[in-house]
C-alpha cells in the first residue's frame, strides 16, 4: 500500500492484541512505547520513534479482564499517550484514537447531580490532542453531540456479525419464515430491526420494567415480549452485553412464556462483567440459548465461559477505516 504520508500505528497495552492484528493487515509495525511505572502505581507512557510530521493512529481497549487495570487506568493511558504523540508531533500531522468501545458510553445523561461523564471524556481527548476519535457501534447516539472541535466516528460492525451469522448457523438463516430478530429493550429496537430488514426476517421487541419506587433499584421487574415469538428461532442483538440481566430476563420470557425455538445473542461489546458470564452460563445449561457471536472489543479468555463464544475480530474493519482516512476518501460506506 503506497502512501503519500507516513503512517504510525501505536498501541496502549490492553489495545495491543487488536493493533497487532490491524497492523498484520495493513502490512506495517507498531510504533514503540513504554509505560513508565512508580511505586505508587502512576505510570508515564514514553514514545520511542518519531512521529514528527506523521500521521497516528493509537489503538486502546478499554475493558480488559485479563489484567488488573481497570477502564478507568486504560483511559487515562490512551489520553497519556495522545498527549506525547502531539507534543512530540509539534502539532503537524493527524491524530487518530481507534476506542472500540467507548469510555463511560452509557453515561450519556444526567440525572439529579450526576456529572455528564461521556461528555468529560470527549473533552479530555480533545484536549490532549485527539483530532479524531473512531469507535464501534456507539451505546447512544448522543455522543457525537458531545465533541467539539474533535470530529466522532461510530463505525458499524453489523455486517461482520451478519455474515458470522450465516457462515455459523446457514440453516437458521435460510428458513426466513421461522426467524426473528429481536431486541432486549425498546433503546436498542433500530439496531434489531435493520438486521431484520437486511435478513428478511420478522421484529420482536422486548420492554422491561422497573420498580423505581425504591431508590436505586435496577432489578427488572416486568418484562413484556411486542410480537409473535412462538416456536420461532430468534436471534437477539444488542450492542453490549454486560451484566446480562436484561437479556436474561428477556430469554426467559421468550421461553418459558412465549414458547420461542433456538436462540441466539449477538452483541458488539461483550463486557460480560460482575455475574454475565455465571448468567450466560445458566442459560446455556437450560437450553434457553445456543451461544454467543460477538466482537473483539473486549478480550477474554473464553475457555474460562461456561457457553459457546465466536469472536469475530473487528482488526478488517479498522485496518479499512485508517486506509480510508489516510488516503483522505470518505468513510461513509463504513457508517452504514
């Protein structure tokens, strides 16, 4: 690939399994760091080639439950390292933060004294040196709301997991009359209906209800399943899986009251954190689902999980966004 420009591709530690494949793809090395340690548990990053005049591209996870550092010390990393690259920079060339799955994305709103999180984060980039910030299938679409003077990018992973979906399971996919796609919650119903529309399948949506009277409750009280489920394979998308309890809860529902066939959980993120894999574990064990297929936005050890796990890696995606960026074209096919 000849380019007019030199391009440096960087890594912050957790983000490293993922640079690594994106630079195999675009046939380059990663840049070197180190991560400087004191004995309080700080830690510096020192960049070791020259980026000056360069254009760079940072890749960072931002869950990791493989190592001890927590989202927040990955985080604090990536905008570490920004700030290096532009000071090392002398502010020529682009800055490129490559965030599959974004920093505080499901604090997006305020309530009572509550700060607005996401927006905190999307300025500390900013402020760092950040002139581009690419994710992936972003929780809420308020975030592109909350940068100013840093352009947001939200690539789709949709048609990776599509095309996961018919090379896995070709028999489900083929028999359109007995599959549906649904969503857990009203909040991801657009995501579940356009891979309905691409797959030519029916659209079940799934409603929970929560008991606020009692402040700080989370537990899911009711939920209500919008649409025929009976005897159908359903194939359940969200953008991340976390806890699991709503995607429990909906499960359970579509089995045990609504009758559903085989189904299936789809998600970008799969954080999988607290009591997720123990939930998914159970369902599995039940018979309520077949497995998972999600992305590699977040790294896990998945013979440690009690149920079948695809991960579909999203280094193709990215080595074409940097390609597309690089080569100053316009990234709108990957936006849809």
């Amino acid at each position: 690939m000849e380019l007019s420009r030199k391009l440096v591709l960087f890594s912050c530690r957790s983000g490293r399994p993922l640079a690594e494949k994106i630079a195999k793809i675009l046939d380059t090395n990663l840049a070197s760091t180190e991560i400087k340690m004191f004995s309080n548990n700080e830690f510096t990053t020192i960049i070791g080639d020259s980026v000056r005049g360069a254009d760079t591209y940072v890749v960072q996870l931002i869950d990791d439950p493989l190592s001890d550092r927590s989202p927040a010390d990955n985080f604090w990393e990536l905008a570490e390292t920004v700030d290096a690259i532009r000071r090392s920079n002398g502010f020529n060339g682009y800055v490129t933060v490559i965030m599959p799955n974004f920093f505080r994305a499901r604090q997006h709103k305020r309530k009572d004294r509550e700060p607005l999180s996401i927006r905190l984060v999307a300025d500390t980039l900013g402020v760092a040196g950040a002139n581009l910030v690419m994710t992936l299938d972003v929780h809420s679409d308020a975030t592109h709301g909350c940068f100013s003077g840093v352009k947001f990018e939200s690539l789709y992973f949709s048609r990776h997991l599509i095309r996961a979906l018919y090379d896995l399971y070709p028999e489900t996919m083929k028999n359109t009359d007995n599959l549906a796609f649904a969503s857990v919650d009203l909040g991801g119903l657009q995501r579940a209906k356009f891979y309905a529309q691409k797959c030519g399948c029916e659209l079940i949506a799934a409603e929970k209800f929560k008991d606020y009277s009692v402040a700080g409750n989370r537990k899911i009280e009711e939920t209500v399943i919008l649409g025929k489920a009976e005897g159908r394979n359903i194939i359940i998308v969200d953008d991340m899986i976390d806890t699991a309890g709503t995607v429990y809860s909906g499960v359970r529902e579509l089995k045990e009251t609504h009758k559903a066939g085989d189904i299936l959980l789809v998600c970008t993120h799969p954080i999988l954190s607290g009591s997720g894999p123990e939930r998914l574990a159970k369902m599995y064990e039940q018979g309520w689902i077949k497995g998972l297929i999600c992305s590699d936005t977040v790294t896990h050890d998945t013979s440690k999980f009690g149920f079948p796990m695809h991960v579909v890696t999203s280094a193709g995606l990215y080595a074409e966004a940097i390609k597309i960026c690089h080569q100053n074209l316009s990234i709108k096919v990957l936006l849809e």
